[in-house]
C-alpha cells in the first residue's frame, strides 16, 4: 500500500487502511510497515464490507462507485492508471495569494476560464518575471492535459464498455466546456446515440447497472440473490459486453459466498 501511495498519491489515488484489530496491534503494524497512508479502525469492518480475507481491497471511483471488490484481489497498477485518467488535481503552485484564482480554477475544473485567464496574463508586458515562470508553467500544464483529455476521448469512443465510456464522456463534457476536449466527447456522444449496436450496449450496461444497485452484496441473502440475477441477465444480454461482466461478477460472487 505504501508503494501504491508513493506512486499514485500526487496524482489522487487516496489509500485508505480499514482494520477490525484492537487498536494497540494497529499501532504496531503502523510502526513496523511505517505506514505513509491513514488507517481507520473499524469493528466490524470486515463484516460491513464484506471482506472475505486480509487484505481485502476495495477500489472506490470518485463517485462512489466500486470498482473492484475483494474477489477481484488487488487492481493491477495498469488498470489505476486507467481510472485515474479522469482524475484532475491541482497542480502545486507557490503559497501565494497572487496565484489564488489559478488555484480556485484549477479546483472548480473551470478549465475554459483558466485557459483565458492565463493567456490575458501572460499577455501583460509588465508581468514580473517570476509570475510569468509560473504562470507559463500552468499554461504549459493545462496545454498537456487538454491532449491527454482529447486522447483519452478517443480511447473511450472505442468501448468496449460504452456505459462507462458514457459516464466518462458526459463528465469530461463538463469539465472541459469550451476547449477541444469537451468538442470531441460531444462528438463521441452523439455517435454513440445513432449507432445501433452502441445503443443496444448501452440498453444492455444501464440495466446492469440498476440491477446492481438494487442489491446489497454485503448481506447474505442479497448476495445469492443477485447470483441468480445475474444468470438471467446474462441470458437475457448474450453478446454484449454487460453480458460478460455480469458472467464475471457472478462468477466472482459466487467464490466468494463459497468462501474461495
């Protein structure tokens, strides 16, 4: 964990340690491991998250949508990079008050308002020269994330999950009204509603969806509940690629309730 913090912190994975321990032998794990992440201790953690066994790791998306369960075991970092793509932090900027509407830019994802803010500054003959290295340097940031965020779009448009390349899509819409990024995820978007086999996948991927967020995975009876769900889902879906999630998730699930 503390390689995954060192190595995706800065760029907002945030790792966080649940342990059902006593609180003495969570201090010593946090000496010995010299733990650089937060740890929690919670009871009945185990039994509330539905870990199976230790660690049991959880990826969570920034809107609260999970991932990767424990049957899943740990995410690899190729599969982090990819979820992080949609992740924009602030860059570091000096602790200065004159540097306050770049940082509440940056924070609001008013990325269009940046970018024209930026270019009137730098535009300023009598900018001081340490002001411009700065705001050179962000401009120079925001014009690589602008690439990053078109190539990503490409990438998205080829599915094969066209739900999550919606969600994605619809989000990078917003943050990046007004800049190329923003233009082609529309463009994607507007193709994905006139293609038939897409619209078919996405019929497919939100009705997997509702399905699984009217089940509790936690509590037992839900659990088995959803396996069979998921059998008639698959059967119902055949040849899109929700169909073949749900093999896996209930593949997976099933392990688990068997105790694998």
């Amino acid at each position: 964990m503390n390689e995954l913090h060192s190595k995706f912190g800065d760029r907002g994975l945030l790792v966080i340690g649940v342990s059902d321990e006593e609180e003495g032998l969570i201090d010593d794990y946090v000496q010995k491991l010299g733990a650089k992440f937060p740890i929690v201790r919670a009871p009945k953690g185990m039994s509330t998250y539905g870990g199976t066994f230790y660690p049991s790791t959880f990826t969570v998306g920034p809107d609260g949508q999970i991932l990767t369960a424990p049957a899943d075991r740990m995410p690899a970092d190729s599969y982090l990079e990819e979820q992080l793509a949609g992740v924009s932090l602030a860059p570091k900027l000096p602790d200065d008050p004159r540097y306050d509407a770049v940082r509440q830019f940056w924070e609001k994802r008013e990325h269009r308002k940046l970018a024209d803010y930026l270019d009137k500054m730098l535009a300023q003959e009598k900018l001081g020269e340490e002001m411009r290295a700065v705001l050179t340097t962000q401009r120079e940031e925001l014009n690589k994330r602008i690439e990053r965020q078109s190539a990503r779009v490409q990438t998205l448009g080829q599915g094969p999950d066209y739900t999550a390349a919606t969600n994605a899509l619809e989000k990078l819409a917003r943050d990046w009204k007004g800049l190329s990024p923003a233009d082609a995820a529309e463009k994607e978007l507007d193709r994905f509603g006139k293609d038939p086999a897409i619209k078919k996948e996405l019929a497919a991927g939100r009705a997997l969806e509702k399905l699984l967020a009217a089940h509790d995975t936690t509590k037992l009876a839900q659990a088995r509940k959803l396996v069979d769900e998921l059998v008639k889902f698959r059967k119902r879906y055949e040849g899109t690629n929700a169909a073949t999630r749900a093999t896996d998730l209930q593949t997976q699930l099933a392990n688990r309730l068997r105790g694998d």
